[in-house]
C-alpha cells in the first residue's frame, strides 16, 4: 500500500523537478559560490539526528541511515556500490547527503523530484534499503521514553511516522558544505587554473554548475557498466526487485542500468542509460565516483572526460575529447579537490550518546493508553 | 458407540444444569462424533505431485524467503518445536516477536481456515501472509521473487512443476502448501482405537475419552476428525504476560492494533488481543478464537493462541476452573463453566489427550541450492 502512494506521488514529482529545472539554466563562473545554509528548528534537528543514527529504523533493526550515509566519509560510504539491507547489496553507488536539501531530485535516477520528506520515506520503506513496516517503527518509537520527550519538544506530537519523514529531512538540512578553499577564495594557482579550464575550455560547468556544481538535470555520458552488479547475484537480484517494480521492460535479460529511464520512460529509449549530474562537493570524502562507482579516483573521472566519455548509442552529443594536457588535467582535478570543505563530523552532525538497541518496557501498561 | 456418547453427554448436561445462570444450548447432542482422520483435501487448482511437494519442501526450509534472509517458514514452524515455536508468543522477525502462538503445521492442511481467526482461507494464502508480515517473515513480493531467480535448481524447478519462464513467487506459496499437506498425521492412538484396534487406548485413555465426551463437555466444540469445530469462541484465556513484560511484545502488541485497523479509541485502550474482531469489527466477535485441533498438541506446547497455558495439564485445569478472565468477558462463551472434574478424572482427560498424537514428524532438512549468477543472454 506504500508502493500505491508512492506511484501517485511519482507523478508530482517529475512535474514539480521539471519546473525547477527551468529554474536552473547553466550558470556562469561567477554563480559558483558557497552553498546557501538553511534556517532549521533545532527540535526538530536534534530529532533528525537522532533518528538518523537508530538502527531501529530498519525492519531487523540492524542499519540505520548512517550505515550507508557515514558522517566520516561525507555521508556516504567509501564503497564503489553499496551494501543495502541484509540479505541484499546495492547496485548502485551511495551518494552524499551534504547539500542533499538543495536537490531538486533525488536518487542517481532521479525518480522523485518531490521533496525529502518522500526520499526519507522511500528509503526507510523499500525492501533492499531498510526494508521497514513504517507501523511497526512508529510503535518502536512510542517505546522510547527519549523519542517521546523528542516528538514532543519538536512540535510534532506523540512518536509518528510523519514526524520522523519531517525531523529526518530538517537534520538534511543542516548538512551543507563549509569552508572549501574554493568558498573561502583561497585557491592555489593549480586549483585557479583548474577553475579557468572546468568553466571554460573543458565545459564541465556546461551541467556542474550553480553553487552545488550540478543543475539536477539527467544525462548519458557513456559510464562504463560495472560487472560486479551482474556478477553478484546478491546485487543483481536487487536490481531485479527493482526494475520489476519501476515497470522496466525485459528486466531479466537487460545487462545494463537504464538509469533515468524509469521517470521519463521515453519510447524510443533515447532516456536509457541517463543519470543525474552528481555533484561536485565533498569529493575528496566521497569516492568512489559514477551512479555505479566504476571510478576509484578523480583522475580517472577526468581522463574519462578528457577522452569525450564512455561509449553509448544514447551519449549526450555535446561529450567530445577535450584534448587535455597533463598539467590542465592535474590542475582539473586539484580544482575539484578544491571543492571539499571541512568534514561534517562534529557533534553538530553526529548523534553523540548511546542509541539503546532494546526498549524499556512499560510498567503499568494495563493503565498507560496505547 | 454414538448412542453410548450421547447418553453421556445427557448425563453431562444434566449435572451442569444444576448451576447458575447457563445450561447447555440446545443441540448439543449433534455433535459430530470424534472420527479417525482421512486423507486431506486437495484443492483441484493445486494438485499434488511429488516434484512440487519436493521444491515445496525446500522453500519452506529456506531462508531467502523473507525480508533479510534469516528467517524461513521453518524458523516458527520448527519441526523440533512441533512444527511451531515453542515459547508463549512466536519468536517473530529479528528485531522483534510475534503477538501470538506460533500453530503447528501438522494437519493444517485439513483446515478450512488459517491463522487463529482464520485471516487466511487456504494454505496457499497464509504464507504469503506469514511470510511478508512485518512481525514474521517482513519479505516483499519483488525481492523474493528476484531471489529465486537466481538458484538454478528453482528455475528448473518452477518451469518443470508450473511451467514458469522465470519462477513466479505466487506458486512458491502453491509449492509450499502441497509440501504441508503431506504433513499429516492419521494414525495416532486415537485413529487406530476408532478404526477398531481396541487397546490402542489405555484403560485410563478411555476413562479420559469418556470425560472428554461426557462430564467435561470437550466434544462440544473439539469434534469430528479434527477434533475441532473450526468455529470461533471466547474462552477466557488472559492476555499474554510478556504484554506487561517486554517491550518487543509492547511494540508488536500496538502494531498489531495500528496494522489491523481498529478505531482510534480502540487502538488506546485496548490491552489484550481482540480475535475474530479484527476480521469482523463485530463487537460480539471480541475475544474470540477458532477452535484448535487437539491433533500433534504432545508436541505443541505451550497452548492457546497467546501460548498461556504450558501443559496439557495446564490447559485442563483451566476449563475445570471454568476459564479465566479477559476484557471482552462479555463475550464469554456460555459453554465455559466450572467442570467439577477430581484429581484423577484430570489425569484420565490428559492422557487421552496424548492419544490424539502420534509419533513426532521429523525429516531431514533439504540442503539449499546456492545463488547462481544469471547468464548474460546477449553473449
């Protein structure tokens, strides 16, 4: 019954991204600036956190949102595609959730393009992810004297499933990059250089552009396929349970990620093998890179550019080798570096005391309403 | 033999008349008659066969089917434990317990209906249920599905028994439910005395058959083949002590109101477990629960449908008591009232209870065919 809402939902979503996109024409060099911070309610902040980090939020209690979104490696999780729920693994790439509040869509595939309170839900609810009865979380929360005080003191009531859909996106909220040599003006001659060939003759800033070096729109530049999703069949039958419900076609013979594929649903499949412009911040805490992470380093991202992208009947004509020098894709790839600003691992973003994994029982039950 | 019942139970109701308030309804007398059991019912759009009872049985040990993996059919339905789980309230998915008695699977092909209210009107619809509730197996159609998928022995199996280019999960629940209906029992003790082996029963088992026929009024809804009317009563049985015990049966405990749709004011107030009302929302269904077979229950322990009772001995003592006591006391059944039964008559109508179960059920556990990764069809 999820899954209908979610279908509806799915619908608005693509209609509320198209209208944000047009928003987001190419900027100019000089749109490239510090990410804006959001105004949040610390109540509900400090909810978010705390939600963010129990493991209780997934159907077996044993991953919560940071098992895969790590605070230390900038919110994701170092691997080149992801570990999922137990009993399954990713096939994709986990992505950062630092600026994930500016999105205008979310997932590599941009399926929905609503809000992050949806994300929160999708993510919480889907079998491979946490795979979660958002019932039977909202009683786990009604246990938790803590969770109590918390609902309460956020404004949203008694423990709920929508109170937590709304706390987790406002701690998002306060996930936004600081500090980057880049936002600070202090960048190296090679990191300056590198800036004048990503706005200009490399025309990275074409797609990466704004403040989160991204215009949220979806391309095919040819990535190549990682086999490992293929290989594994704890991989490849998430990417089963997937497709099947996304309503892609001939999913058991398909070798091959459809990407965006599955919001625009273009008959000709000329959408095939699209994905989201990732952004640029923070990279140098979130490799591996690409929807599948195939790339281990931004070296090879750049030479995959500087060799006009990947191979694919579908890749976006505008992909053309760049012709780089050593040093211009040196200097590229310090410029990017130049991107990260400091490590959002403070106590700020990290839930500090203990998360209990058992519940107190309550005492007078038979005299407690439910 | 049925005349000898019926002059029993004459005499049975006419003891109980003499006390307050109720007497037996009338028709009591037509009771269907304890019988030894045949062969089950096969539904003709599920015929058995010996390929799909054989991938039944391997899907029913297997693990893959459920939300992480962990947790098969044969994790509550544990043939060490009876073919159910042998504590108070089934043990549940990781990360939380079950709300009610885990039921054998012995015989549960004889069944019209499943579940304590019977929620479910097949076997090949109550493992899905089982099997995707959040507070069981917690799987999700598409991921199991996608599992099977990948074990080659599964996909030759499916396209052999049902004919599936790629195996569907509907049929692994039609596979399942043939390989539990070849989990029978039908020569207990009892089977083989009412087929005409007179000391099948001990001397004591028939003082018991006569209680249980006669003074103790068993017969009344524990009758036929099944020993078990399949209609639903409130018999008093308290709630569960883990709800005032243990917050996993807390959390279970209001899930189970949230997810079974019960009014809001219901949903705060209520503390003990509302039965066929869920599936009704009939105020006079509160409370109440279908009949369970007395078949394979040596090794079912503990009993009633919030396991409340830990022995047989238990469980008679409780309707000698004449019940016990619950929040929907309105709906008590009127059968239930103090039986007057001695020390002894209790130790007769327990061991003809053991009567009604054969040796255990035991079988070695399929080894379980590994992940394959799927060929590429383009190369």
């Amino acid at each position: 019954m999820i899954r209908i809402e979610f279908r509806g939902l799915l619908k608005i979503g693509v209609t509320a991204a198209v209208g944000m996109m047009a928003a987001l024409v190419p900027g100019a060099a000089e749109d490239f600036g510090p990410v804006p911070q959001i105004e949040t309610n610390a109540a509900q902040v400090e909810l978010g956190r705390r939600l963010f980090f129990d493991k209780r939020l997934s159907g077996d209690a044993a991953i919560s949102c940071a098992s895969c979104h790590d605070p230390a490696r900038g919110f994701a999780d170092g691997l080149p595609l992801s570990a999922a729920y137990p009993g399954s693994l990713g096939f994709r790439n986990t992505p950062t959730l630092i600026n994930t509040a500016h999105r205008a869509a979310w997932f590599h595939d941009g399926r929905l393009g609503s809000n992050l309170n949806d994300v929160t839900r999708e993510m919480i609810t889907e079998d491979y992810m946490m795979n979660m009865d958002m019932r039977l979380m909202q009683e786990r929360f009604k246990q938790d004297p803590v969770y109590v005080e918390m609902f309460e003191a956020a404004g949203y009531g008694e423990p709920s499933n929508g109170g937590a859909r709304k706390a987790i996106p406002e701690f998002l909220k306060t996930l936004i990059s600081r500090n980057s040599a880049f936002d600070r003006g202090e960048l190296s001659p090679s990191e300056q250089s590198g800036f004048t060939i990503f706005a200009g003759v490399a025309g990275c800033g074409t797609c990466h552009s704004g403040p989160r070096f991204t215009d949220d729109r979806v391309y095919n530049t040819g990535v190549p396929d990682n086999p490992e999703i293929w290989r594994n069949p704890m991989r490849h039958t998430t990417f089963v349970a997937y497709a099947m419900f996304m309503g892609i076609e001939n999913f058991m013979n398909i070798r091959r990620d459809p990407g965006a594929h599955v919001r625009g649903h273009a008959a000709d499949g000329s959408d095939v093998g699209t994905f989201l412009t990732p952004t640029l911040r923070e990279l140098t805490h979130t490799g591996p890179y690409m929807h599948n992470g195939v790339f281990a380093t931004l070296e090879e991202v750049i030479d995959f550019y500087d060799a006009g992208g990947g191979d694919d009947p579908n890749k976006d004509r505008r992909l053309m080798p760049l012709g780089l020098s050593k040093q211009q894709r040196t200097d590229l790839v310090a410029f990017l570096r130049a991107l990260s600003g400091d490590p959002l691992t403070g106590p700020e973003f990290v839930w500090q005391d203990p998360i209990p994994t058992e519940y107190d029982v309550i005492d007078d039950w038979r005299e407690t309403p439910n | 033999m049925l005349k000898g019942h019926k002059e029993t139970l004459i005499s049975a109701v006419a003891l109980v008349v003499a006390l307050p308030l109720f007497a037996a309804p009338a028709g009591a007398d037509n009771n269907p008659p304890l019988a030894p059991l045949g062969d089950p019912p096969i539904p003709a759009d599920n015929p058995q066969t010996p390929e799909k009872i054989e991938l039944g049985r391997m899907l029913f040990f297997d693990p893959r089917l459920g939300g992480d993996a962990s947790t098969a059919c044969s994790s509550c339905h544990n043939q060490e434990q009876g073919w159910g789980f042998s504590d108070d309230l089934s043990r549940g998915y990781p990360g939380t317990v079950h709300w009610r008695n885990s039921q054998t699977v012995i015989n549960s092909a004889y069944y019209g209906k499943l579940f304590w209210v019977g929620a479910a009107s097949s076997l090949e619809r109550q493992a899905p249920s089982a099997a995707k509730g959040a507070v069981a197996g917690n799987g999700e159609n598409d991921v199991m599905e996608a599992r099977l998928a990948f074990i080659p022995e599964y996909r030759e199996a499916f396209r052999s028994v049902f004919g599936d280019e790629w195996p569907k999960i509907g049929n692994a629940w039609r596979a399942i439910a043939s390989f539990e209906r070849t989990l029978v029992q039908t020569d207990t003790p009892l089977d083989r005395y009412l087929r005409g082996e007179e000391e099948a029963l001990s001397e004591q088992q028939l003082r018991g058959k006569a209680l249980f026929e006669g003074k103790a009024n068993c017969i009344e809804c524990h009758n036929g083949p099944m020993a078990t009317d399949e209609r639903y009563y409130n018999i008093g049985v308290p709630p569960a002590p883990r709800w005032e015990e243990d917050a996993l049966a807390q959390i279970t405990f209001r899930y189970e109101q949230y997810a079974k749709g019960v009014t809001e004011e219901l949903y705060r107030f209520i503390k003990d477990d509302a039965g066929l009302y869920y599936r009704t929302k009939q105020k006079e269904d509160m409370g109440k629960f279908r009949t369970p077979s007395l078949r394979y229950t040596l090794y079912t322990a503990p009993y009633m449908h919030n396991g409340a009772l830990w022995d047989l001995t238990e469980v008679v003592e409780f309707y000698n008591n004449g019940g016990g006591e619950n929040e929907f006391g309105h709906n008590l059944s009127p059968l239930i009232r103090p039986l007057g039964l001695n020390d002894d008559e209790i130790e007769d109508l327990v061991a003809f209870l053991e009567a009604f179960s054969g040796p255990e059920i035991r079988m070695t556990v399929p080894e379980l065919p590994a992940y394959q990764p799927l060929p590429d069809p383009a190369e």
